[in-house]
C-alpha cells in the first residue's frame, strides 16, 4: 500500500522544540511523508528544513477548539500565508455545529476560503467526528463539500475520540468525488492506517508515522 505517502507527520504539542521540529522534518524527507504539521511559529523554519523535498508544510488555524473569531482566523491564515505555508489545516467552530448554527458556519467557511484559493494553497477542514452525531456529520459533508474544500478531516487529536473508520466511511458516502478524506486522532498503527485507507482516507494525520511504516514493512518485506 505504501502508508507513507498518505502520512502528515504531525506534532501539535504546545511544548514542541526547535529540535522536535528538526526530527520531524527528517523524518519526513527520509520516509517520504506527503507533508508535515507544525504550529504555526514553526512553519518558516519547517520550509527551510524540506527545502528541495516533495514533504508540504502544513499548518493549523483555530486549534485545537474551532471558536475562535472568523477575523482572527482569517489573520491566523494571512500569517501563515505570509510564512510559506502549503496545507492549511481549520478547526470550524463546533460550538456552532452543536447548537445548529449552519448560518455561522456558512459564513465562516465563505470568509476563509476564497484567501486560501486565491494562493493556490490546500484546505483540509477539521469538524471534531468523535464527538457529533452521524446527523451533524452528514450536514458538514453537505456544507463543506458544496464549498470547495479539499479535504474534510476527521479530528484534532484533542477531543475523547479521534479518527474512526465508521466517520471515513461516512464522510465518503455524503462527500463529493472531488473531496479527499483526512483521518487524524489516535492512529499509532498500520493495521488501524490501513483500514482507514480502505474506508475512502487519503491522508493520515498521525505523530507514529515512523512506527506506522515500520509497522507496514514488518509485514510486507522491504520498504
């Protein structure tokens, strides 16, 4: 299957060191991972360290909890923008969702994209699955998908449950075609990255992509 190339090798932590970010990086080039995701003050840093790779540098906005401003959002991604940045990973707000504020999100997600799309960049929107109902879920494929994203993204790694094969799937019924599936939260080895490739996921969000790949030459010969 080659896991590594569905893999954002990720560290969010809010104690991540310059030196973490160096490893990541590494890593990333040695492994060939589609792109790694740092905070946002490590985006320059991450691009002098792939400089010359196919590794995209990818970033969060509005994490880990989504409620912040649409302004501070915007700024948050025109400052990332500004840095280099590749992937833009944005938590929407799931308060809104939660209280079936479709309006808000709407006009949030209209505010936000066209600044992506108009720098060419790549936009995963992260809705938090683990903790809404399949209703909630199947509304944000409708919302998001008819708005020209590019991936929907399961989760943040920071709510009681992460990534599921059942929200994959889910997400690839009521998705269109054209938008691709993140799966991210709780994924530490192959055989879970890989039933999440077979429910329709095209990247992997994950910290062990090293040990997920370790995990898939274990048992399928040479890298």
């Amino acid at each position: 299957m080659k896991v590594n190339q569905f893999i954002d090798h990720t560290i969010l932590k809010p104690t991540t060191l310059i030196s973490d970010i160096e490893k990541l990086c590494s890593e990333a080039i040695e492994y060939q991972f589609a792109a790694v995701c740092v905070p946002p003050n490590f985006i320059k840093k991450s691009k002098e360290l792939t400089t010359g790779s196919s590794v995209n540098v990818a970033t969060v906005i509005g994490f880990p909890f989504g409620y912040s401003a649409v302004e501070a959002k915007l700024a948050e991604i025109v400052l990332a923008l500004v840095d280099g940045v590749d992937e833009l990973d944005i938590v929407i707000n799931i308060s809104a969702i939660k209280n079936n504020d479709w309006e808000y999100l709407a006009n949030e997600i209209n505010h936000l994209l066209p600044v992506i799309k108009q720098h060419n960049k790549t936009v995963k929107i992260i809705i938090e699955s683990g903790i809404l109902t399949d209703d909630e879920i199947v509304k944000c494929c409708q919302l998001y998908g008819a708005a020209g994203i590019d991936y929907l993204k399961t989760s943040t790694g920071y709510a009681e449950k992460g990534a599921s094969v059942h929200a994959v799937e889910l997400f690839r019924k009521n998705l269109p075609s054209n938008v691709q599936i993140k799966a991210s939260g709780g994924i530490r080895d192959y055989a879970f990255a890989k039933q999440l490739v077979e429910a329709g996921a095209t990247r992997l969000g994950c910290s062990a992509g090293v040990a997920i790949v370790k995990g898939e030459n274990a048992g399928a010969g040479n890298y």
